[in-house]
C-alpha cells in the first residue's frame, strides 16, 4: 500500500508520527509540514518518474569529548543530532543518479563512468560519483535514483552537512540495492573515501562515523582503517538540554591554523621516532619536556598535553555515558573545553582581537543554568556547545539576544544514524 504524503494521512499515520518524534525535536504537525512541502517539490520536479517515493535521513552531528585528536590516531565521543538531511527519493533503471538540493544546483551523475573528475573536486558530484565506486570496488549493487533533499543542517557550525549528503546517497544505494546489508562502519569508511579520493578533502573519520552510526559515539582510530567503535545509547535526554551556538567569526583562511594543530603535535611525535602521538608512552613524553620546550614552542608541547589528556577524557566519558552519571558528564564537557582554551588553543586564531568563541563561552559560564560549555568542532570560529537545564528556552533566549534567534539551535541526540524512514503502518 503506497505511503500518502499529505499532513492529513502523516499525522493518521502512526508510524510517521512515532519516528519523527523519536528523531527531531520540531512538533509532528511541523514536521508533516516539511515533509508535504518536499514530497510535492520531488513531484514537481520529476512527474511521473517519482512514482513510489521513499524518505530517507542523515543526521548532523556533534563531538562531545575528544577535541582534535582523530588525526592523531586517538579518540573521541561524538553523536548524532535531530537535524537532518531529509531527502524524497525514487529508484530509477537508467544508470544516472540525480539529486536537487533546494536551493542548490541539481547533480547528475552517470555511474558507468565513475573516474575521478578533476573538474568535480569541490562539487557534490565527486561525492556521488566516489561513493558509487567504492560500492563497486566492495563488489556490492549499484543503480540509479532521483531524490530531492532539504537540510537543516546549519552550515559553517560544526555539524558536518557535507557528511550528510554523503551517508544520504550511501544509505539510499545500500537499501535500495543491497537489501540494507552495508553496515554503518562500512559506509562511514565509503564517504570518508569519497571526500578524500573525489571531492578533494583530506578528512578525517569521525564525522562519517558519528553520522552513520547515531545515538553517542565511541570511536577509536588507533588503526583508522578499522577504527574501534562502540555505540551508546545517550543517557541525558532528561538531565540537559543541548544548544550549539553559532557566535561568528569566518573561517575563510583558517586552513593553516587548522593544519598547525596536526604539524605540531605530528612534530612531536617524531621526536619519539613515531608519526603520531598516539604511539608515543605519555610517561616518556612528560619526562622529556624539559629537552623539548629548547627545541619546541610551547604551543607545541601544550598541545601535546591536550592531545594525552583528551584521550583519557574520552575513555572517562564513555565510562560516564555507561554509569548513566550526568555530573560527570558535564565536568568531562567542561574540563575538555578548558583544554581546548588553554592548551590546544584554537578558541581564536591568532590576531583575531574580535574572540567570538571566548566572549560566547564567557556569556554562558555566566548563565545561571549552564551545566557544560566548550568550543565546538574544528574551532578558531564558528560554534559553541552548551549543556544547560532541562526546558531551559531562557538560555536560547539570552543568548539569541545577542547573536540572533537564527544563530542559537536547541537540539537533541537522536539514537538513529543515516536511514530509510519505514513509513508502513501497520494498521
């Protein structure tokens, strides 16, 4: 029996109601509303080949403990969050995958031909295109849809968008022409490929990862071609309540600053004959330090200290995500972020006087119901992550008065990853 895309037969449906709850925060009525709207936009956009429309979701994501340590082969806890890429798709039989992106230009990739095109790198066709082919290098099914997708997946805030598109078409492939046999460690590894092979961008796994799995995250990468990951299930819906805050800054010309991070920590490491921190002895560095700070800067071997001590940050967070311990949590979140101020320093680049990153975490540290606080992502500009008390729309408020309702996003952590949405009621 075909789904009908209407807001009246979605809020009948009590499937539709169900998985929309358990995944966005937004009412039912206002998701049945974005649904409706992109079903009739897939329609109009291609007729009658749209026939026999399926929904699909890849959430955004969040790192919680494990701030710049992926590229050196160490840990992290990220998660996936209730904002999504939703996109309307339709299997089709002539080989060609075509994505309109509202309020983008429409991608149209022809999977026969799937070499890396130079004049694609940057675009979203080398994501498909790439995706496509590591599909067909693990011997798995391929074959062509149409999709139309929205995101709310802010850009520029950490939340990895880009991951998103890329765990939507993995998801849409496998279940479409693989029965849903791909497993989320696999696909995550597939994007990664795609980004780094296809789009031109040497990315690391945790993003994918968090993307792909959902719910909270434990991820190892000290072999990042089989990282160790471990899904939790987040234990803290009813304790906090979680808000990233976009409070400015461009990260046009960052790049360097970014890349400083791994220079100098890599630089570390190989004054221990390794290529990353991760298989250097923590003792042995300490004791060392002394002979370090005559050849290194001290932002050099700061950073090396975060880099240790944000290892076992994350294995005391995901202790705290088991033990179902909130006021540990939340000094895990808080001690993290201090580090990443102090220590790994990306909380502003250098010569930036306008510190959006210190003056938003400031402002928050003063609110009366913060629980946690740190910088988000990547740093040097853009977001920020707070915990506050549950229900506490105050904070949004307060902190919306000053960067702006649009710029501050109350969200949640939601257990499922990249998805076909099952729709079929049961009734």
């Amino acid at each position: 029996m075909a789904i009908l895309y209407d807001k009246k037969s979605l809020l009948e449906n009590k499937k539709f109601v169900e998985t929309v709850s358990s995944i966005y925060t937004v009412a039912p009525e206002e998701a049945a509303d974005r649904v409706e709207a992109l079903v009739n936009e897939h329609k109009r956009s291609f007729g009658a080949d749209a026939a026999d429309t399926v929904l699909f979701s890849a959430p955004g994501r969040i790192e919680i403990v494990g701030n710049h340590t992926d590229h050196n082969n160490g840990k992290v806890i990220a998660a996936a969050i209730s904002v999504d890429l939703l996109g309307a798709v339709s299997e089709t039989k002539d080989n060609k995958i075509v994505v309109n992106s509202i309020g983008y230009p429409s991608v149209s990739v022809d999977i026969t031909d799937l070499e890396p095109k130079e004049d694609e790198k940057g675009d979203s066709a080398a994501l498909v295109r790439g995706i496509v082919k590591a599909f067909v290098d693990r011997g798995l099914n391929v074959g062509g849809f149409i999709a139309t997708t929205t995101s709310d997946v802010f850009k520029g805030a950490g939340m990895s968008s880009s991951a998103s598109f890329e765990l939507f078409v993995a998801e849409v492939l496998n279940s479409f022409y693989n029965g849903g046999v791909v497993s989320a460690i696999d696909k995550a590894i597939i994007s990664q490929y795609a980004e780094n092979v296809y789009f031109g961008k040497p990315s690391g796994l945790m993003d994918q990862m968090a993307i792909s799995v959902g719910g909270a995250s434990y991820i190892d990468f000290k072999d990042p071609k089989a990282p160790l990951v471990e899904k939790m299930h987040w234990p803290f819906e009813n304790d906090m309540s979680v808000f990233v805050v976009n409070c400015g800054g461009d990260h046009c010309n960052l790049t360097p600053n970014y890349a400083a991070i791994m220079t100098e920590m890599r630089a570390i490491a190989g004054e221990f004959g390794q290529e990353k921190l991760r298989f250097v002895d923590k003792g042995e560095f300490y004791s060392s330090i002394g002979a370090l700070k005559d050849k290194y800067s001290g932002r050099a071997i700061l950073r090396a200290m975060h880099y240790f001590e944000e290892n076992e940050r994350v294995d005391e967070m995901k202790q705290a995500i088991a033990d179902e311990d909130p006021d540990l949590a939340c000094e895990l979140i808080t001690e993290s972020g201090f580090s990443s101020m102090t220590k790994l320093q990306n909380c502003y680049p250098e010569g930036d006087f306008s510190e959006p990153i210190p003056l938003a975490l400031s402002l928050t540290q003063e609110y009366a119901g913060t629980y946690a606080y740190r910088v988000h992502g990547g740093g040097f500009a853009g977001t920020i992550l707070a915990m506050v008390a549950p229900d506490a729309e105050e904070y949004g408020d307060y902190m919306g008065l000053i960067y702006g309702a649009e710029n501050v996003h109350k969200l949640k952590i939601r257990d499922t990853g990249a998805m076909r949405l099952d729709l079929e009621s049961e009734e």
